[in-house]
C-alpha cells in the first residue's frame, strides 16, 4: 500500500475507532479504574486497558524507528534506510489510531530509553528491530482473547487481526535485512505452523529495558 493511501485509510479507521470506544466507555464506572502507584502509569481494565496496552507498545515502536531514522543514515544503506522510512510511517500510524480511539482514556506519552541501541551499528539496530517487530506479533496475538466486549470488541479484534499482520510482515522484512535468502523468522513458528503468542506480564517484561515509565498493568483481564 502506498504511503499516502496507508495514513488515508489510518484516519479513517481512527475516526471511527474513536465513535466506538466513546461508545463502549460511556457504560465505564470510574470507580472500576484502580488508582496507579505512584510514579506508574495505569493501562485501566477491560478493553481500554488492552487498548491503552497495544498503545504504549506501538509508542515504543514509533520512537524507535523514529530514532533510526533520524540517528543512523551512516549504518544503513540507502535501501535499507527505505525500509526503515515505511517502518517508521507504519508505527506512527498505529500510534496515532490508538491515540485518537482511545480519547480522553488514552495513558500519556512514555518515556523510552535506547540507550542499549548503538545507532551507528547496523547489527545494533537491525536487532533491536527484529526484538520489537517479534515482540509486537507476539503481543496482538496474546491480547485478541484479552477483549471481551462482544460488540466494540469485536471491531477492534479485527482492526488488530490487521494491525499484527503488517507487524509480521515488519518482522520479516527484518529477518531477511539481517539472515537475506528470503528468510521469515522460521525460530518463531512452531511445529503446527503457529506464531507464538504472549501474555501482557511477559511482553512489558520483555520490553521493560527500553521503557523508563513504570506501567500498571495489573487491571488488565486474565
């Protein structure tokens, strides 16, 4: 999809995420909403929290593509800098939809930390790259069960189905920038030919080095 038809179709998707989740949170009891710990910030409970947790990753990744874009023109080739240009327009986007569904509900900004990245490397780079892409895939397909409203759930189960799926396709176009020969991330698949699938405390583990916001997620459904 070209970039201008992919932001088109973004804002629209954002529009009217927006009018479903004013929906489904006009029912919401402030009171269901457990008070953060100090200095933490509180993803809330049911689909706003799965919502605001798919969020803050697509945050993370928006600000790490935006860093390789700006920081390392002298590690990466001009194609590969390319890749990284549509990878950095694909995660604002998702950031943005996010943003603008979730509203006034939406967590605050977060605070990242790649000072681990060497972004004059492109080993440093392209790994960290492959870690967030495959983490990302991860994510989606351990949350989709996490929503429970029957109805705006349902809708935002399918904009994910399509969010994760160019996660994946980021995530090989990553495995073949460092292996080449076509490779697509075959460690991640196992025997039945499934991506694997990861729980909210495993994934903010994972990607905890890299973001200097604590995070509640203890409201989150099992």
């Amino acid at each position: 999809m070209q970039r201008r038809t992919f932001f088109r179709y973004a804002s629209a998707s954002a529009a009217a995420a927006t009018i479903l989740l004013t929906t489904a949170c006009d029912d919401d009891d402030d009171d269901d909403m457990t008070p953060p710990p100090v200095g933490a910030v509180n993803l809330g409970s049911g689909d706003v929290g799965v919502l605001n947790y798919a969020y803050a990753l697509e945050q993370l990744e928006a600000a790490f593509y935006t860093m390789v874009v700006a920081e390392a023109g002298n590690a990466l080739t001009s194609d590969e800098m390319n890749v990284m240009m549509d990878l950095k327009a694909h995660e604002v986007a998702h950031r943005e939809l996010f943003k603008a569904a979730l509203g006034s509900n939406a967590i605050p900004a977060l605070e990242v930390d790649f000072s681990s990245v060497n972004f004059n490397d492109k080993s440093s780079i392209l790994q960290t790259a492959k870690t967030f892409e495959n983490l990302g895939v991860a994510a989606y397909n351990g949350a989709g069960k996490l929503l429970t409203d029957t109805g705006v759930g349902l809708d935002y189960l399918l904009l994910a189905g399509k969010i994760v799926s160019v996660e994946a396709r980021h995530a090989a176009a990553i495995d073949d920038l460092i292996a080449g020969n076509g490779r697509f991330g075959e460690e991640f698949i196992d025997e039945d030919g499934l991506d694997r699938a990861m729980m909210p405390s495993a994934v903010l583990a994972a990607a905890a080095p890299f973001i200097t916001t604590e995070i509640d997620f203890s409201n989150l459904p099992q």
